[in-house]
C-alpha cells in the first residue's frame, strides 16, 4: 500500500520544527539549481528562518541582478496598465463630449434653434418626437386637472355634508326652544298671576271726575246702564254705580 497524504500543519515542536527546515531548506536550494541549469532560466531564492538568518540562491552573480529585472518588469507592466488606462479615459472623455454635443444640438432643435442644417428627414423626424412629446404633455396636465377637480369636488361634498349637520342642529335647537315656550306659558297661567291680572282689571275701571261734577265709570255696559238708573231715581246721588257692587 502507498503512503498516505502527509497533512501539512504548523509544526509547535522548535526542535522539530529546526530539523525540518534544514531538511527542505537544502532540498529547495536543490531543486532550484536544477532547474536553473536544466531550463536555462534565471532563479533567485531568498529564505529567512525562524531565527531570522537568510538563505539565499541565484542563478546571476547576485540575487540583486535578478531583483533589478524584477523591478524593471514589473515597472513596465504597471505603465503599461497604467497607458491602457489613460487611453481608456481619453477615450471615455471624447465619447461623452460628442453625446453632449450632439445632446445639446437635440436639445437646441427641439426649442426651434439651429434647424437649417437639417435635410427634410430630419425636420420630418424632429416634427414626429414634438408630436409626441406634445402628446404627452397634453395627457399628463389632462391627468393633474382631473385629480384637481376631484380634489375640489371631494372638499365640495364634505362642506355640504358639514353645512348640512350645522342646519339640522339649528333646526333641533329650534324646536327645543319651541317646545319649552309653552310650558313657560303655563306657568304664567298660576292662581297668583290671576288675581294679580284681576287686580289690574279692576283698576282700569276706576271711574273719573269730569270738569261739571258729572261721575263716568269707566265700567261694563251693565254698569253703566244701573249708573243711569240710579241717578235718574235718586235725585243729586252721588254714590258711583262700581261701589254699590264692592
């Protein structure tokens, strides 16, 4: 049977750990300068251990040769990238200047400008897009007058039904007031209100004195008939007829 995968872990063993590293650190030194050799390429490798001492191969002279190409690769493909990005831009750049331009040159056309250079197609095209817009136009303010008028008919219902509560509760405060006059009626109408309106009664008919000595009763008619009699009978009678009933 082969053996297993070895499970690559952090091993917590220092001297474990110590005898490891020497162990690979020598067998990747190897493989590098094999390769190196056999493929003809140029290999830095650069290792610090656990202690912070540096193991270091190259393939140059120095691992600085292979560093400093490196570096200049690197550079080149970063202004590359960079050059890629600026065209990128000069590019976006130009393409929205011509949309804004050409958008301006709408916009202008649409208000009436600038329309000699346009052939008869584009006047026919610039007609149809007014058409429409007016269209629209026309229906969105058809829209927001209908919502006006319903909001103005819906405020006009409620006032009415608000005018309409106010009268019936104008109208039931009337027949209250109606309904309570009788009773007041009735009592003005008390045993104490009578004699006091036969009192007053009696005092209108207090006769008077006239200028020849003459008594006039301001009384009944039956009153006034016994006066006639009595003075007719009696002579210089004085007595008036209302006392002879007292």
């Amino acid at each position: 049977m082969g053996r297993g995968r070895v499970q690559l872990k952090r091993i917590e063993n220092k001297t474990s750990q110590q005898v490891t590293f020497s162990k690979r650190r020598t067998g990747l030194l190897k493989k590098a300068h094999e390769i190196s050799v056999l493929c003809d390429t140029q290999v830095a490798l650069i290792m610090f251990s656990t202690k912070g001492k540096l193991f270091e191969y190259s393939s140059e002279p120095s691992v600085e040769n292979v560093l400093e190409r490196y570096e200049r690769h690197a550079h080149t493909i970063h202004a590359g990238a960079n050059n890629e990005s600026q065209e990128n831009w000069s590019f976006d750049y130009f393409k929205l200047t011509a949309k804004a331009e050409v958008l301006e040159r709408n916009i202008r056309n649409f208000a009436g400008y600038d329309l000699d250079p346009l052939n008869l197609k584009e006047l026919q095209n610039l007609e149809h897009q007014l058409d429409t817009a007016l269209k629209r136009i026309r229906t969105r303010k058809n829209q927001v007058l209908n919502q006006s008028i319903s909001e103005m008919q819906k405020r006009t219902r409620t006032l009415q039904e608000q005018n309409s509560m106010l009268a019936k509760m104008k109208e039931k405060e009337k027949t209250l007031t109606e309904n309570s006059q009788p009773e007041t009626l009735g009592q003005s109408s008390s045993p104490f209100n009578l004699s006091s309106q036969k009192q007053l009664l009696r005092q209108r008919q207090v006769p008077c004195l006239t200028l020849s000595g003459t008594l006039q009763a301001r009384a009944s008619p039956e009153e006034a008939v016994g006066a006639q009699t009595a003075a007719a009978g009696g002579g210089n009678t004085l007595i008036p007829p209302w006392m002879l009933h007292g």
